[in-house]
C-alpha cells in the first residue's frame, strides 16, 4: 500500500503485530487498532501460526506477512521494522496480538517520540492489577529496569514490555539488528538502541489480562527466568553491533528502497 | 609392531579412505576436510613413531604416554564441537534472515498481483 494521502500530518505508523497461534484474538486486535487509530497501516507478522491467524487477521483488513516457520518474537519483530524502513514508515509501533496492548494509548506513545526514539508503553503498577509479581520473576524485573534506566539515563521501570513505539532512527537500528533469543526481544533490543545512541523513555500505560495463557509463576520457572534475564542482559552489555549487522545482512539488504509502482 | 600400533594405523587411514569419499561425492566440503584430514595423519604418524609420543611425554613431565594422547585427543574434539556450534549458529541465523525475506518477499509479490487485479485492463497495452 503507498502513502495514502490521507488528512493525517505526514506521520506514517505501521503497527507491527506479531502474531503466532493466535487465531482467537487476532482478528478483534486488528479490528480495534483500525476503529482507534484509522490513520495507521497495520502489519500482522504471522510467525509460523499452524491455525487460522493468517486468514483472521487478513479478514480484520492487515497486511499479513507469514514466516516460513517459526522464529519467535524477535524475527517477526524484525521482519515488521525491515518492512517499516523499506516503506518509508515514521514510526513502528508494537502491538501484541493477545489483545495485552491498549491501542488507545497508541497517539500517546507515539507523542512521546517528540524526545525520545523509542517509547516503552509501561505497566501502570497499581492495586489488583493481574500482573502483580513476585520472587525471581520479580528480582528479574527489578534488576533489568535498573540497569537499563541508568544505561538510558532515564527511569524505566517495565523493560519487558512489549508494547513500543519508535522512530525512524530506532526502526533503522531493530533492522539490522534484532535479537531472536528468548528475553533478547525486550532486554537486549533496548540495549542495543541505548548503545546505537536511541534515546529511550517510557509511558505510563494500563495493560489488560490476556484472552488466553498467564505468565508461569512456579518456583522453578521464575528462577529459571531471572537466570536467562542476568544472562541475557550481561551479554547485551559485552557484545558489539556498531558496525556489524546481523548474519545475513548487508547494508543494501537494509536500505533496498521502496519498490517502484509502474504508471 | 604392536596391536596398538595396527589399531592405530588401520583407524587413521579408514579415516583418511572415508575423507577421499566423502569428497569426491560432494558430501563434504573442503574446509571441514582439512581439520580431519590433518587429525588422521597425526594419528598415522603417531601410530608409525610411537616413540614421538614417548618423547613429548618425558619433555612434559608426564608419566604415562596415554594420558597426553587422551588429553590431546579430547582437547581437539572439544575445539571441534565448539567450532561446529559456531558454524551452525550462523547457518541458523541466515536461515532465520531468508526466512524473513521470503516472508517480505512474498508479502509484495501477493500484493502486486491483487493489484493487478483490481485495476482496470489498461487500453494502451495489448
């Protein structure tokens, strides 16, 4: 689809959802960003689904980029920004496809790039909120927002969040370089825009249950995620990316520009 | 010549008969050939001198000439391994950049053709 040249000033969105099995919530996620932000283009990256997202999501009006197979959140991320930099798009935005992200808060996130590059939409901690943490899922979260808010030189206090918005800057970075590992999505990514010189700040934003699946809370698992957050984060802080790019890439494979529309 | 000797002859050239074949169908490229390659003709040598193996034993201070050789032997299958996980490390990491092309890819191509589709046929071509 070219720039429509739409009433809206100049701003082009993609909203980039990554999606995988989720044929439940697919389609009303997509319906919804449409009826809150009409102005913006979404993109579905299906991720390998074996049910019928592709077709719920087309269905609901997204683009649909299917992925061969799966490759978690981090490679359909990365396909969406690849998407977003060779169209020409201002800002990419995150918008999970379990219906977790609020699309009404999307013209604040993306308000919030007026000073920064990349925009975390975070949790709003407050009293019977359903994603209250504790333990080592807890002492992951804390340490992880820790570092980051003094390697961004800003308070951040929800680095797992998928929920984000960024600029044309922080798009160019996430595509050449976007972790596919496990916490790499979230925690690594943002080390890699800190370090690329993204500027990064967070919004305040309400989070809703998912329609389906909760995060885990046995023992085990949550040390097991605080282990994978030490580790993750220790190797986003000793790696290099300035002047690599991921396996696989070339800096022409990064600016290809739009393809040209004959007539 | 001792069994060990034989032992150690016969396994070093099966490898190297089993290199040559493996080449010559394409089942093995070059660059993994080499390390082999240069592995079973040490062992070869060593099987031939075993003398050399005493004497690096007695210049290293150690007792017994089989644990230099089992030491040396899993130092290098350890490096082997390692070397491997790296190579699939980047082989999966292309993978995962084609796959993501393939999707854009294919995202255009489908695009291009419902716009064909919908336009209207166009007079001035035929």
């Amino acid at each position: 689809m070219q720039a429509m040249p739409g009433p809206s000033t100049s701003v082009r969105v993609l909203v980039i959802v990554p999606a995988w099995n989720e044929q439940d919530s697919v389609g009303a996620t997509v319906r919804e960003i449409r009826e809150t932000n009409p102005d913006v283009d979404i993109l579905v990256v299906d991720d390998g689904s074996g049910d019928d997202t592709v077709e719920r999501a087309a269905a609901a009006g997204a683009e649909v980029c299917r992925l061969p197979f799966n490759l978690g959140v981090g490679g359909a991320m990365r396909t969406g920004y690849r998407y977003a930099l060779r169209h020409g798009y201002d800002v990419a935005v995150q918008i999970d496809a379990d219906g977790q992200h609020d699309p009404r808060y999307l013209p604040t996130l993306i308000a919030g790039l007026d000073d920064a590059d990349i925009v975390i939409g975070a949790r709003f901690a407050r009293t019977g909120d359903p994603y209250v943490v504790r333990g080592p899922r807890r002492w992951a979260m804390v340490l992880l927002a820790r570092v980051l808010s003094r390697l961004s030189r800003t308070r951040l206090t929800d680095v797992t969040s998928g929920f984000r918005a960024s600029d044309k800057r922080a798009i160019a970075v996430f595509a050449s370089h976007y972790p596919a590992e496990y916490l790499g999505d979230t925690v690594e990514s943002l080390v890699i825009a800190v370090r690329t010189g993204c500027r990064v700040t967070q919004v305040p934003v309400d989070m809703r249950s998912r329609s389906a699946g909760q995060p885990s809370s046995s023992p085990v698992r949550s040390a097991v995620y605080l282990l994978r957050a030490v580790v993750a984060l220790g190797l986003a802080l000793v790696r290099r990316w300035e002047e690599s790019f991921d396996e696989g890439t070339t800096r022409a494979s990064i600016t290809t520009p739009e393809p040209s529309v004959p007539g | 010549m001792s069994a060990v000797n034989i032992l150690g002859i016969a396994g070093s050239l099966i490898t190297l008969i089993a290199l040559f074949e493996m080449l010559r169908r394409h089942r093995l490229r070059e660059k993994y050939a080499l390390i082999w390659f240069v592995i079973a003709v040490g062992v070869f040598v060593v099987a031939l001198f075993p003398v050399l193996l005493q004497r690096a034993t007695t210049l290293l201070g150690l007792q017994v000439p089989a644990n230099l050789l089992f030491f040396i032997a899993s130092l290098v299958l350890l490096i082997l391994t390692l070397q491997h996980s790296y190579e699939l490390g980047r082989v999966e990491e292309r993978t995962r950049t084609l796959a993501e092309e393939v999707a854009l890819l294919r995202l255009e191509l489908e695009r291009a053709t419902r716009d064909a589709d919908h336009q209207p046929p166009d007079p001035t071509r035929g």
